[in-house]
C-alpha cells in the first residue's frame, strides 16, 4: 500500500527537527468585497502591446472574483463592447474613460483617474 504524502500542501518548509512541530496548510483566502464607498478604483486608457488598439482599464477592485466579474459585465453592457475581466483588472475595449468613471462614481466607488 502507498503511503500518502502531504507534501503539496506545505509551502516554504522543507525540514523541521522540533518534535512538536505542526506543518500549516495554506489555504486559499477568500477576500470579502468591501462596500462601493471603501473601495478606490483607478480607471486609466492603455494601447500598449494592444497594436494601437485603446482599451480602458479599471483597477484596484478589493473583493471576491464573482464580484469583479459582476461589475465587468456591468461596465461591459453599459459601453456596448467587449472585454474582459483578468488579473483582478476589467479590461474594456474602446475609449470609455469617461463613460466608466460617470457610472462607478454613480454606483458609489471611489475613482481615480489614472495616466494622462
């Protein structure tokens, strides 16, 4: 019979010789969303390493996944375009800059214009 290894689960320990040690797991910390009126976004153009194409990008979102993606969806059906919701940024493709700042200031977020 195989014996079970839990080595996966450790991170940043690779030997212990206290006899009392307890190796802690990690465990993936679910972030609770903060209220509209904590939360500072940074709402910013960008068309690097996009072949001069402008998209618009709201940052600094504190919160769980399914609400991120909630508010992209949102932002995404309010400009009428694509995009997309990755690396805790929504990415919007065209020039909305104004358009999002309006609704999310609407909506009760603090927002920051970000870049020139």
């Amino acid at each position: 019979m195989k014996k079970q290894n839990n080595r996966k689960g450790r991170k940043d320990i690779v030997y212990s010789t206290n006899p009392d040690f307890d190796y802690n797991f990690y465990e993936d910390e679910v972030q609770e969303t903060l209220s509209p009126s904590q939360q500072n976004l940074y709402v910013s153009r960008d068309r690097k390493n996009r072949k001069g194409k402008i998209v618009t990008l709201v940052e600094g979102f504190v919160g769980k996944d399914e609400d991120l993606k909630d508010l992209g969806k949102k932002l995404k059906s309010l400009c009428g375009s694509g995009g997309t919701v990755k690396e805790q940024i929504i990415l919007l493709q065209g020039d909305f800059l104004s358009k999002v700042i309006g609704a999310l200031e609407k909506d009760g977020y603090h927002v920051k214009k970000k870049g020139g």
